[in-house]
C-alpha cells in the first residue's frame, strides 16, 4: 500500500522548482515556482501584506505527489471572489471570519489547477487536507478561487461548495488575422472596433509588443509607474512591489508580454500579459497620459493581434468588465470552492451560492445573446 501525506509548506522555497512543477504547474504561468517565489521573495505576500504562505505538499511514499499554493489570509483583499458580505454577517453572528485558509494566486483572477497534481485521488487529499488544517487550527474556513472547473467538480464530491462567477474571455475559433475575427462580427460591431482602433493611433506614437530579452530594465521602470498609478486608483496602494517587477524580469521575461505606447521613444502607457501553453493572460494596465481608446486597443485588440499570430486558443483578460463584450470577449463561467467550519453558516452560504449560480447563468446567456457576433456564429 502507497502512504499518502499531506504536510504544510511556510514558504515555497521549502521545495526545489523541478519538484514543484513537476506535478503539472508548469502548464500555467502563474502556477509556477518561479512566479509564487517571485511574490514571495519580493515581499509582495508574506506577514505585512496578510498573505501569510502555507503551501499543502503531498507525498506518496516520500515523493512529492501534488501541491496546492495556499495561504493564511487575514482579510479578503487581492482575491477577486468576493466574500466581504459572508465576512460581515459571520462576524454580526458572533463569529471570527478572519484568519481563513485560501487556495489562490494571490492579486491574480486568472483560471488554473490549484490542486497540482496528476492522480485524482491526490488532488481530493489536498482538499480534505484544507478542511483538515482549517478545522483543526479553528479557522472560519478554507477557499480555493478560480480553479478548474474538473477541480470544482471534485470539491463538491469531498464536501466542498462550489460557486460559479463570470469573465469574458477571447477564444480563437481558428483565425488566420485579427481581420478574419473582425469578419465574425456583425457590420455594426466590425466597423466600430476598427474606428476605435484607427482612434487609438491618434496619440502620436507607436505601439511595440515586447518579449523576452526585447524587455529591458528600463520598460519595467516605465510600467511601474503605470502599475502605481492604476494600483492607487482601485485598490488604494499596488499589491506588487517594485522588487517584484525586477524578479519577474530575471526569471520570467520569456513568460512576459509587454505592450507599450510610444511617443518619442517615451512609454506612456502600457499592458502587462503573461503567456501560457494556449493562452495569453492580460494582467495590468496603466497610463502616465490619457488618451481615446488606447486602454482598449493595449490591452483586448492588441491581445488578440498576438494571440492570433502565435496560435493561441484563448485570450483571459482579467476580471468584471462588461465593455470587454464588444470587443469580441464573451461571458464564460468561473469556479470557486469553499468549505465553512460552522455547519449552520454553511447552510446559509450554500442556499445564498445556488441563488447566485441561477443568475450568473441567466446573465451569461443574455450577454452572449446581446454579443457582437453574427448570428449563427457562435454556436
């Protein structure tokens, strides 16, 4: 008989990279070694941001099995599940919300394995695991966001309550050029993106899409300036250190796509993606200067533009935006999993998340109906 054991991890250098992602992180960006290491060794998690790491590592007869990048939270910020309602009401009952066990990317709502592993059978012991470390240490719960939808599936059959929300998406339905997309779309919406597309030239400049050693020191110093501004604006402060822009550069960059606009050799606003197996993620955005339609043309037309050329199947750009729809994103289903410590608390939550789900369902189905494709085009 294999032992299987499940053990908690303080920090992810605890693991060597080919351990980690030899259990199947590699195939997602934000899963790697190199990417939680990088926010964990530039102080963009740890004690001071409340994104205290406890790592679940599974062996099976001593050899790394799986791993599930976890982390003790003491608040809910930098998740983008949001559970600040469940928060409040637990805490108006009586109860101590806070600290909570979260499976997460931290400051990333992008989809992806967060039960790393090959075999089921390990996958289901990282959940139980959760639930154990949870109950044990008298936490409120424990969260697994934004993984896969077989992940969800697996977490409904352990005990866990799955919940459903919505991003707009891009897919690649075999594109040969971004004009072969635009002739998926009814007239109105081509001739609209394409006057949009002409307008965001209009600051004066030029556009340059950056990779790998094409990024220079020099690029991350701009973007960080775009990130501050757009971090102070939504979230207060960034969630991301200056260090950690450095380390992604030194380990990362071949993993990078940068989109910068130019004027006199001079960034003044930029998009950030990461690049996946088959799918480009757009992460950030900023500006030094405002200008008409440049946002979307950096970060939706110009993803798409790259993912077409390096045959993508999908284009993931972030979370909410429902003026992502016209620009050809369509609504798809994320999945969350959580499991709450007091059974009456659950009960509430797991009637709140079938209402939630039946809703979610109606507004995917209007807004791909409301969609800028040509009927019959999306099947």
């Amino acid at each position: 008989m294999s032992e299987l054991t499940v053990s908690v991890l303080p920090a992810i250098a605890g693991l060597s990279a080919a351990e980690w992602d030899g259990c199947g992180a590699g195939d997602n960006p934000f899963t790697t070694h190199r990417f939680l290491a990088a926010l964990e060794a530039s102080g963009s998690v740890g004690d001071e941001a409340g994104w205290h790491p406890s790592h679940l590592v599974a062996r099976v007869d001593g050899r790394v099995a799986g791993v599930a990048p976890c982390y003790l939270k003491t608040h809910s910020q930098g998740e983008y599940i949001f559970d600040h309602a469940w928060a409040q009401a637990y805490e108006r009952a009586g109860g101590r919300y806070y600290p909570k066990l979260q499976c997460a990317v931290p400051f990333t709502p992008v989809t992806g394995p967060r039960l790393i592993a090959q075999d089921p059978q390990v996958q289901a012991a990282l959940l139980q695991a959760m639930a154990e470390v949870a109950g044990r240490s008298g936490l409120s719960g424990a969260h697994v966001t934004f993984c896969t939808e077989a992940e969800a599936r697996l977490g409904e059959a352990v005990g866990f309550m799955s919940r459903t929300s919505e991003q707009f998406h891009w897919l690649n339905r075999g594109y040969g050029s971004f004009d072969d997309f635009l002739a998926a779309l009814s007239s109105r919406k081509r001739k609209a993106i394409r006057k949009e597309r002409e307008r965001a030239l209009d600051f004066g400049g030029e556009i340059v899409s950056l990779t790998g050693d094409a990024i220079r020191p020099e690029h991350w110093q701009a973007f960080w300036a775009f990130y501050q501004d757009t971090g102070g604006r939504k979230w207060g402060r960034p969630y991301l250190t200056r260090a950690f822009f450095d380390l992604l550069h030194e380990t990362m960059r071949d993993d990078c796509l940068l989109v910068l606009a130019l004027r006199d050799g001079r960034p003044i606003a930029g998009a950030l993606n990461l690049i996946g197996r088959d799918t480009l993620y757009g992460r950030y955005w900023g500006c030094v200067e405002d200008h008409p339609f440049l946002h979307f043309e950096l970060c939706y037309h110009r993803a798409i533009d790259w993912a077409i050329a390096h045959g993508l199947q999908r284009v993931e750009a972030g979370a909410q935006g429902e003026h992502k729809l016209a620009r050809g994103y369509l609504p798809v289903a994320t999945h969350s999993l959580h499991w709450v410590r007091d059974q009456g608390f659950g009960k509430a939550i797991a009637d709140f998340l079938k209402r939630e789900r039946e809703a979610v369902d109606y507004d995917m189905a209007a807004l791909t109906e409301m969609g800028p494709f040509r009927r019959g085009e999306i099947s």
